[in-house]
C-alpha cells in the first residue's frame, strides 16, 4: 500500500496564463474586504473626477437599497471636495416595480439641468446602461462617463436571463422578482425590448472609462468597436480576477492595483500595466497580485482567447511507488480486469468503488478539493487538465474498431486497467459513472470507451466540429451527461491531434449582439441528408442559445451524425423558422467557438474532465498511422441523479448498481 501520509500531501496547482484565484481561496474572502474592495474601485472614479474638476453624478444599479445602497457613501467619502448627486431612478416605492428607462431617463435629465455645464456620471450595471442611452441622446450635457461592470446592450442581454415563458409570464403578471428584494414591473422589460436599433447599444460621442472584469472585455471590445469612429478617447480597465455581481471574487489581488492606476492618472503619469490599441480605445490590464504583467497574461485578459481550461500538474514524487501499491490493491482476479456494466452490473459497481478508493489514496488533497468543488462551484472552470497521472507502464498497441459506430467493440478488445482505474475513480469523485443509450457494445458494456482511429474511414480523423454530448434540449428524455472523462493511455506522436474546448459563456460573450439575438430566438434543427435526398431530422429542435437557472445563458453546438445512415449521407443544420440568416450565425459562433477555444494535446497521463452542460469540446484534424502508435483515449460517462434511492425515496430512472441507461423512446425516425 502507499504511504499513510498521502492524503496530507499537497500539489502544486498551475494554470498556463491564468490569474484566477482558485475557488477555496475566494470563499476565504470576507465581506469586510468586499466593503474594502468596493471603496477602492470608486476610489478610481474619485479621483478621475478630481484631477479632471468635473461634477460628478453617480446612478445606482438595481438593487434593494436604490439609491441608499452603501456604495454611495463610498463613493462620497472617496471623492473628498466633489459634489456628488445621487438621483433616484427606482421610479419610486420600495422597488422597481414602477421604475422604465423613460422614466429614469427623465430624472437624470431634471438632475444634470440643475447643474451648470456637462457634468460627469459614474454608473454601475443598469445604470450604467441608462447613463450611456442619456450622454447619447444628450450630448451637450454629459462631459464624460466612468462605468463599473456596466449593462451594455440591455436588449441583447435580456433574453439571456429570461426565455420566453418568463417573458410570457412576467407579461401577464405585471411584475418578476429579480432577486431578493428585487420586484421589477413590466414596463421596464416592455422598454427594452421596444428600444431601437440605433440604441442597443447606445453610441456616445464623449470619453468613456469602463472598469470590468478581465472576463468582460470581448464585450466591451464589441461594444466599443461599434461607436463611431470619430468618439473622444475611450478605455476599459480590464481586471484580472474582480466580478462586479461576485462581492467576493478577486479582492485581493485586484484592491492595489485599482488604487495604484487611478493614482496614476490623478497625478498625470499615464497608465500602470499594457494597453492594446484598437479602434480608438485602449485596453489596459492591471497587474497580477505579484505586481508583474507578462505579454501574454496581458494578451489573454485584453482577448477572448481566455483559457476554458484549468491545468493542475502533479509532482512526479507524489506517485513514488502508485504501481506496486496498484498491483497489490487489484490482485489478478480483480474486477477491474474483467468488469463488464452490461453483463455483470454488480462486478462493475465493485470496479468503481475500488477505483475510488486507490484514486483518492493517492491524488494530492488539493486535487481531491479541486475535483469535488467542480460540479458545485460557481467560479468552478468548464474543464480541468490533470497531468502526471501514472498510467499501464506496457500499454497493448493502440486498439482498432470494427465499424463507425462500434466505438467500445475493439477487434483486439485490450484492457489498460490502470488508466481505466483512473477513468473510474476520478467518475466516482464527480458522481458516478454510467453507460448512455444505445453505448453498452464491447467487452466493458460501454462504462469506459476507446477512442481510436478506425480503419477505413480515416476521413473520421478531420475536423470535429464543437458539440456538447447528449444535450438534453437535444435528446431528452434520455439523460444529458453531467461530465465526461478523457483518460490518454497514449497521445497522438505528431501531437497534431488536440481536444478544443470553449466556455459557452465566454463563447457568447465573443458572438455579436446581433448573432445573440438571433441565436436566442431561434431554433436550429439537425438533420441527415440521405444518398436519395431525403433529409430526415435527428433529434428535437432546440435553441443555441439558451437561459440557464441561476446563471447566464450556455450554448448548445452540435454536429449531425450520419454514420449511422451508411455511406453517401451527410449532416447538415438548418433553421426552419429562422432560415439562412440564423444558419449563417450558427455558422459564424461555430467558427467564433475555434478561435477562442483552448487546444489541448492530451499525451500520456492526462486526464481532461469537461463539463458537458457548460462547454462544448471538439477535435482537430489528425492522419492515424494504425501502426498500434495512434492517439489513445479512454472515456467515461458521469451523472449524479439516474438511480432510485429506495433509503431517501427520490425517483430515479434506473435501480442501482444497473448504470446501463435503457433506451425509452428512439430519437430518430430512420432505422
């Protein structure tokens, strides 16, 4: 067995360009640094003010207090000798439920007359929005504006947080809790929706400063791209690590750098970290919480070419003696040698639970951590890259499969009992295993599955477009998988072969307003084009772009599948409502999608776990050698709600140990 102190260990976590605190540090973060946090960010907006001897006129976001909320006393006890109004665009009442941008657009306009000249606004979120739509329509008496995790394109984001049966009822209702204490009428939403073109989003002419989260930028790239070109400066002060709507995340390393730029400009000394020219706007990106910006931290935050992907790399020496601990821990005889979910559901279960007894033995704690936090944490990545994992130390010849669809059929039927140890162990951490529909083939039943090249249709080895597996907009009523599991018995030896992978909310935070919009109205539908012509529709139409409970909206990619339907059928995506202007935005955020993903070349050792409900994951081109040198991955399944629970009586679609998901109903009409 391995050392006794091996749960104690701890691992180094890396992440290639990435800043981000990782989430146990960000729950230690406490309200008074929130409050801290808070002081500093007006702190930039105080002292912009004085150096430029501006008024200053601050709108509120949405939020319980309105106008009272402690921010403004913040912002008054920053900006020492400035005069700040504080107008109440509430509409009045304990809430919002009177409150519509006419309306506050009229308070703001009574507010800026009684003053004598343009003034300058600060606003946050709505207000923000607000803010913008009056120095657009008013330009004579707004002199510049400062905005903090601004509400761009309210019409486009709307949508988003609400579909259409929310719309639906929030119409007939009169009235939509927004959050606790929160009640916004429907007027407000009725507003945005009727505004025009020309104001989603508003076009100012006067200087800008926006102060977002590294996060945001792509979009505030886009909404600055499309003010006119002839606009006073504008400039964004890209965070790394701060979230406006998160109080505590990225306190600490965001807290002296605001403080030091906007020092900085007070005292006339131009700009802390790197700027990026664009269109008549600069991007600058404040240091990290060790004071250093590299080039390409720089470039990461000032793009949308964000990682998707968290890389936590384990010391070799935490695995001093894994395979003699393994051999003794999985004898011969052992189900992990044998294990098979269809036939023998029991043995399979007893594979799982031994696998999860080594993995956790010897995974470094913060990996465990890192591991459980993954399906429940908000500011949980959409993927994670584990290497240095210990894999068979005389791996068979990379398998090959008998058919397109005979994935889990290999000819040779080899088994990597170390990596598919890992496989499940790592399963078990997440929730549990299972085999989807129609996938229980092979000598396994489908719980962990080779992907391998297969012979005589190398044409397989192109392009996978971006996708998310089973998506339940897609192919319910069967189950869409929680996450997935990729295990590299062997990587591909070119290392041309390489696993995309893009946040859904970083995806759609790089699409055009207009592209939104459209991919949040309309349906796309997959189809298959059969040899004689007949199109035949493969699974249900569903939204790309969709709203999710409690979080912004994720997208939905998927690529046809007609291997199924011989040769000479082909897959094709359409929009029966929409037509081709939607299928041309489908096609632009599938392209959008490769540029901004992250490429991972998974060799030996990896482990990449994908949420498959907030990213969608492809693959690039490769020419297999089918020399038993080819690209190796194993892959499993994971969910944690398919089995009754007789102790508990929660409903469950299957008794367990079965984890073979019975096919129900057919999802598509062809046989």
């Amino acid at each position: 067995p391995g050392p006794p102190q091996r749960r104690s260990q701890t691992c180094p976590l890396t992440s290639a360009r990435s800043t981000s605190s990782p989430p146990s540090l960000d729950r230690r973060l406490t309200f008074q640094r929130a409050r801290r946090r808070m002081r500093s960010a007006f702190l930039v907006v105080a002292l912009l003010a004085r150096a430029a001897a501006l008024r200053l006129v601050y709108v509120h976001g949405v939020s319980p207090e309105g106008p009272a909320h402690p921010r403004l006393a913040k912002v008054r006890e920053a900006v020492h000798g400035v005069e700040v109004v504080a107008p109440d665009i509430t509409g009045g009442g304990d809430s919002y439920e009177q409150c519509t941008i006419s309306a506050a657009l009229r308070v703001l306009h009574s507010c800026c007359e009684a003053e004598e000249g343009p003034v300058s606004i600060c606003a946050s979120s709505f207000g923000a929005f607000v803010a913008l739509l009056f120095a657009a329509r008013h330009p004579e008496k707004v002199s510049r504006l400062f905005l903090l995790g601004p509400a761009l394109d309210m019409k486009a984001n709307l949508p988003l947080f609400v579909d259409e049966d929310g719309m639906a009822a929030w119409r007939e209702e009169g009235v939509r809790e927004m959050g606790p204490g929160v009640r916004v009428g429907w007027p407000w939403a009725q507003e945005i929706l009727d505004l025009a073109a020309g104001d989603c989003p508003p076009q100012p002419l006067c200087p800008i400063t926006l102060v977002m989260p590294e996060s945001d930028v792509p979009r505030a790239k886009g909404f600055l791209d499309a003010t006119p070109a002839a606009a006073a400066p504008r400039r964004v002060l890209a965070t790394q690590g701060w979230k406006p709507y998160q109080a505590d995340a990225g306190i600490e390393a965001v807290l002296p750098h605001l403080t030091a730029w906007a020092e900085a400009c007070a005292e006339g000394s131009g700009t802390l970290g790197l700027s990026e020219s664009g269109a008549g706007y600069t991007i600058d990106v404040l240091p990290t919480a060790d004071g250093a910006v590299s080039a390409a931290d720089a470039a990461a935050a000032a793009s949308p070419e964000r990682e998707s992907v968290r890389r936590l790399q384990i010391r070799p020496e935490d695995f001093d003696g894994f395979h003699k601990s393994w051999r003794s821990h999985f004898p011969p005889g052992h189900e992990i040698h044998s294990y098979n979910a269809r036939e023998d559901p029991a043995g399979a279960a007893r594979a799982v639970a031994a696998s999860f007894a080594h993995a956790t033995k010897w995974l470094p704690s913060d990996v465990v951590s890192e591991l459980l936090d993954f399906p429940f944490s908000a500011d949980a990545p959409a993927a994670l890259l584990l290497s240095g994992l210990p894999v068979d130390e005389a791996p068979p010849d990379t398998p090959i499969v008998s058919a397109v669809h005979g994935i889990g059929t290999e000819l040779a039927q080899p088994r990597v009992p170390v990596a598919e140890s890992w496989t499940l162990g790592l399963a078990r951490l997440l929730g549990h295993p299972f085999v989807p529909p129609f996938f229980d083939k092979g000598h396994r039943g489908g719980l962990v599955r080779d992907m391998v090249p297969v012979p005589g249709v190398e044409n397989l080895c192109g392009l996978l477009g971006l996708h998310r597996d089973f998506p339940a907009s897609v192919f319910a009523p069967f189950p869409e998988p929680e996450t997935f599991l990729l295990v590299a018995v062997r990587g591909d030896p070119s290392h041309v072969a390489r696993t995309v992978v893009v946040d859904s909310e970083k995806l759609i935070a790089s699409l055009s307003a207009a592209d939104v919009a459209l991919l949040s109205k309309h349906e796309m539908q997959a189809q298959v084009v059969l040899p004689n012509g007949t199109a035949v529709d493969q699974g249900a139409p569903f939204l790309p772009i969709a709203p999710r409970e409690g979080r912004a909206a994720a997208a939905t990619l998927f690529v046809p599948d007609a291997g199924a339907h011989g040769e000479g059928a082909v897959g094709r995506m359409v929009s029966p409502e929409g037509g081709a202007e939607v299928e041309a935005a489908w096609e632009r955020m599938m392209a959008v999608g490769l540029e901004v993903a992250d490429y991972v070349d998974l060799q030996a050792g990896d482990c990449l776990i994908l949420n498959n409900v907030r990213c969608c994951h492809g693959r690039t081109a490769f020419e297999p050698k089918l020399d038993g040198n080819d690209r190796w991955l194993v892959k499993s399944y994971v969910t944690s709600d398919l089995w009754k629970r007789p102790a508990t009586g929660k409903y469950g679609a299957e008794a367990y140990p079965n984890m073979v998901t019975r096919a129900v109903e057919r999802v598509s009409n062809v046989d």
